[in-house]
C-alpha cells in the first residue's frame, strides 16, 4: 500500500500559477473556485527578509478530520495511495468537512458537493504526475510514495530541510515545503 505525498522546492519555484491553471483544466474546476492555489510567505525583517512562495492545496492529512465528521461517509480515505477524496453521490452539501479543514482546502461545488485536490487520482491510477506537477517549468514539484524509501519523495526528505503548513493542527499534512 502506498502512501501519496508532495514534495515541493520552494527554492525553485517561481510562483508562475501554472500549477492552478493547469488543475482548473485537468479538473474542470468552475470558475471563481480553485483545488491548488499560490501563497508568497514573508518572514524576518528588513535587510535580512525571507520570501517563501507555497504552490497549496489539500495536504492529504494522515490524521482526517474532513473524514471523520462526515455524516455520511461521503469524505473518505481511497485505498490507493491513502489520498483523502469525496465521494459525489454520497455527499448532501452539509458542509461539516469544510468547516473541520485547518487549511480551507474544501468547497462546496456549484452542483453540491464538497470538493477539493484529489491528488489527480484519476491521472496517477494510469501512472501519470497529477496536472500541477506535470505542468511545473521549474519541476520544483514531486509526487510519490512516501512508504518506499527509494522514491523520490522520500530520498528528497531524507536529504533537506522541509516544513509542513500548521503542523501544529495536528493533521499529519502529507505536502512538503523544501527550504
Ligand atoms: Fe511554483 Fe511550479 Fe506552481 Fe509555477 S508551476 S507556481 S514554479 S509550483
Ligand atoms: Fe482533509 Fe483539509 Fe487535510 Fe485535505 S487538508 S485531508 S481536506 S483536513
Ligand atoms: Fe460529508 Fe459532503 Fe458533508 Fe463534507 S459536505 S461532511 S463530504 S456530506
């Protein structure tokens, strides 16, 4: 069993947004939402000032709130690749899971259901990057397996420094910011 995360260079990147550009294309998102989406981080003080820019979305938590407060069952862990992942006919809109997400990384879609990153699970299934890592110039984005200590994931982890957003959440995100 594989367990899909992200890793990306925040040193490498360049906060082009044609990872969003390209999700929104692969996944048909409607406009005036967005599954991925670019934050720029500033941090210390002026002469010595630290800009990080995150390419973010759904972090594919290990600990799952989103899942665990779905009265249905609709928000569900998928058995390939431990990818968090909303089930569209079981969902009602009730919008439990968005409001349990520390990351606001869930919408409810126009057509009422919630929706969110799913790692491309369609597009991995056939052996295929998901759209945004696919599209990256800069390739600062990677996708793997982070149980197999030879992808690339884990041989990147195991050799930089890397932070994940709010660790403090307690939800065991699964994106990786290299620094
Ligand atoms: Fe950064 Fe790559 Fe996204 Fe461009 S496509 S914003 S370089 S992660
Ligand atoms: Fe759930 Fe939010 Fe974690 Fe995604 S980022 S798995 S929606 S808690
Ligand atoms: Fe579950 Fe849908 Fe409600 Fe989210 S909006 S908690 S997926 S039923």
């Amino acid at each position: 069993m594989a367990r899909y995360a992200m890793v990306i260079d925040t040193k490498k990147c360049v906060g082009c947004m044609d990872c969003v550009v390209a999700c929104k294309t692969e996944n048909n998102v409607p406009e005036g939402y967005n599954r991925d989406w670019i934050v720029q981080v500033t941090t210390g003080k002026y002469p010595d000032v630290h800009l990080e820019i995150q390419s973010q979305r759904c972090n594919h938590c290990d600990n799952t709130p989103c899942v665990s407060c779905c009265p249905t069952g609709a928000s569900h862990v998928h058995d390939v690749g431990n990818v968090v992942l909303v089930d569209h006919d079981m969902c009602i809109g009730c919008k439990a899971c968005v409001a349990a997400c520390p990351y606001d990384a869930r919408f409810i879609h126009p057509e009422g259901y919630a929706d969110k990153c799913t790692f491309c699970i369609h597009r991995v299934e056939k052996g295929e990057d998901p759209a945004c890592v696919s599209v990256c110039p800069t390739h600062c984005m990677h996708f793997g397996d982070l149980d197999d200590p030879e992808s690339e994931v884990s041989k990147l982890l195991a050799s930089r420094k890397y932070h994940t957003l709010l660790p403090e959440a307690g939800t065991k995100p699964r994106i990786f910011y290299l620094i």
